[in-house]
C-alpha cells in the first residue's frame, strides 16, 4: 500500500487507516483470447488515514486494484490533492 508524502518532509510516519467503506458492484471477469480478463474490479474503496507522528488527516480513495489517492484535510476541508 502507497502512503501519502508528508507536508513537513518527516520520514517517521506512522499511519493508521479508519473507516474503510468500498461499493460492492460484481464485475463478472471476461477474458480475451490470452486469458487477460478485460473487465476488472471497478469498485471504490474509501477510507480515511490518519498519521500517529504529525497529526495530519487525509481522505483516500482507490478503484479497484489501482494506486490510491490522497486528500490532505485540515479543519475538515481538502486542502491539497495526491
């Protein structure tokens, strides 16, 4: 799992992940001719993150299997998008 970058550059960050909610649509796999399925997971995870160290708070969002990505939030607004 990818963490976001620290705003204060830190490299001791410790992450906890708080209330995961992902969409619960079926995608039935079809695969072409290789065996490459041609219809992945396209659910979306949601969660929030928080960092032990610095106190900083981030939205996170990923589909499927791809990357996810970051929101910082400061008083309950994003502020700043990974």
């Amino acid at each position: 799992m990818m963490f976001p970058e620290c705003p204060s550059d830190r490299d001791d960050c410790l992450f906890e992940e708080i209330g995961r909610q992902t969409t619960l649509a079926y995608y039935a796999p079809i695969y072409d001719r290789a065996g490459n399925n041609t219809n992945p997971d396209r659910n979306v995870t949601s969660y929030r993150l928080y960092c032990h160290t610095c106190g900083r708070r981030w939205n996170a969002s990923r589909c499927g299997s791809d990357a996810p990505t970051f929101g910082l939030v400061q008083h309950g607004k994003v502020i700043s998008e990974e």
